[in-house]
C-alpha cells in the first residue's frame, strides 16, 4: 500500500506455522485425551464391533478437528488480524489493497486455499519466497498480505513514558 510497508517472509511465517501447528496439536491431543478417543491400534482380544466404533470415533472427530480449526483460524484473524505465531512475529493478514481487516468470506477462502497452496507438493507456500509481496497462492486467490506490524516511534512527549523522559533527562 505504500513504500513503508514490509512483507512478511517465507521462514517468518514457516516458523509461524509451526507454532500455530503445535498449539493446534496439543489441543485436539488434549481434547481426544478427554473424550477418551485414543489413535491405538485394536488389540486381538477385541471384538469387531468395538473396533470399528473406535474407528468411527476416529474419523468422525478428525472432521471436527479440522472444523474446529477452520472456525478458531478465522476468528483469529478477525479478531486480532493473525494466528498466535502470526502476532508472535509481529506479523498480520490483511487484505491485500487495503491492509483493512480481512472479510469473514475473505478469510474462508484464504483458508480453504491452503489446499491449493498445499496440492502441488507445497508449491503454493514455497512461492511467498520468491514473490514481490511474499504471497502465497492462498495469498493471492483471497487477496491478501502479510505484513510485519510495526509500532511507530514516538514522537511527541504527551506520548512518551515516564522512563522514556527520565531517560532524557539523566
């Protein structure tokens, strides 16, 4: 939007991801542990009915999980403008032209495009390292940016805090 802004770069947002990744993985570990829906393998003592319920339990809470995910994404998003690894690397996403607030379909699409991104052996996330904007394909079918949210500098004293002008006056 303009020549001040900086674009978030590819290992900024991989190491984002993986943050993001691990807090998602311990807390569908978490709330598997809970409901007692376990990833064992069956044991031979057991019958097929009870196997075949674990594996319906299995699978029916993996489409939650990914629900779960897609819902928690975009209300951080909205919310905050980011994921937590995201705002730990100063990073938000925002739309594209205007560095507003995504809209909710905005950042549906940006989501559900992640398997897009994904498909072509992870192309689509390769490619922020290489475009002008950092975007990957996600990025660019949703029309967004992420960018490194900077805090400007102050400037004027009513702004300045206590330690800011003791500083100055030492």
């Amino acid at each position: 939007m303009n020549d001040l802004t900086q674009y978030a770069g590819f290992w900024r947002r991989l190491a984002a991801s993986i943050i993001d990744s691990i807090i998602f993985l311990i807390l569908f570990v978490l709330i598997r542990g809970a409901l007692g829906i376990m990833n064992n393998l069956p044991m031979a003592s057991m019958d097929l009915a009870s196997v075949s319920l674990s594996q319906i339990l299995w699978q029916t809470f993996s489409i939650w999980e990914t629900l779960i995910s897609l819902l928690l994404t975009v209300l951080m998003w909205k919310k905050f403008l980011g994921t937590p690894g995201k705002l730990f690397f100063d990073c938000i996403v925002v739309d594209e032209k205007t560095h507003q607030p995504m809209k909710v379909g905005q950042a549906l699409v940006r989501y559900l495009s992640y398997y897009i991104s994904i498909i072509p052996l992870g192309l689509g996330f390769i490619w922020i390292a290489f475009d002008k904007k950092k975007q990957g394909f996600h990025d660019k079918i949703a029309k967004t940016v992420v960018i490194m949210q900077h805090k400007p500098p102050v400037d004027s004293e009513s702004e300045k805090s206590l330690a800011q002008l003791m500083k100055e006056v030492r």
